[in-house]
C-alpha cells in the first residue's frame, strides 16, 4: 500500500471516531464564521433531507435559534 493510501485510511478512521457532539460543534463554528455549511434534517415523513444552516439556522448575524427561524417550529 502506498503511503497515500495509508493516509486516506487513517483520515478516514479519524472522521469516523468524531462523536455526534464533535461534528455539530464543528457544524456551528462553520457557521458562526458565515461558511453556511450542509445540514442533515429529518424532513417530512422522517426522510434526512440536506438544507444550508442559514436556511435552517438563519443568519449567524441575528444569533442562533434552534430549528426553523420562521416560527413554525413549537417548543
């Protein structure tokens, strides 16, 4: 195996190790620095739909709101 190929792996490994906690807090530090990341959302019918966090999160310039920003989501 090639030493790229070893790398890949390990990177791979890595990734895979992140706890769910570790990659929303990367997911919000992405965020606050107006990257506007993908989010993974369960949709309507439970079926994981993508949506951008500004779309989902609105604008890191208003602050964070969890869930929709249009105030449908009740609490």
């Amino acid at each position: 195996m090639s030493k790229v190929g070893r790398n890949r792996s390990i990177l791979k490994a890595v990734k895979r190790d992140r706890s769910e906690s570790e990659k929303l807090m990367n997911l919000l530090d992405a965020w606050q620095k107006e990257k506007n990341p993908w989010l993974v959302v369960t949709g309507i019918n439970k079926k994981r739909v993508r949506v951008r966090a500004d779309e989902y999160w609105g604008s890191p310039k208003n602050g964070f709101h969890m869930g929709k920003n249009d105030g449908t989501e009740s609490v």
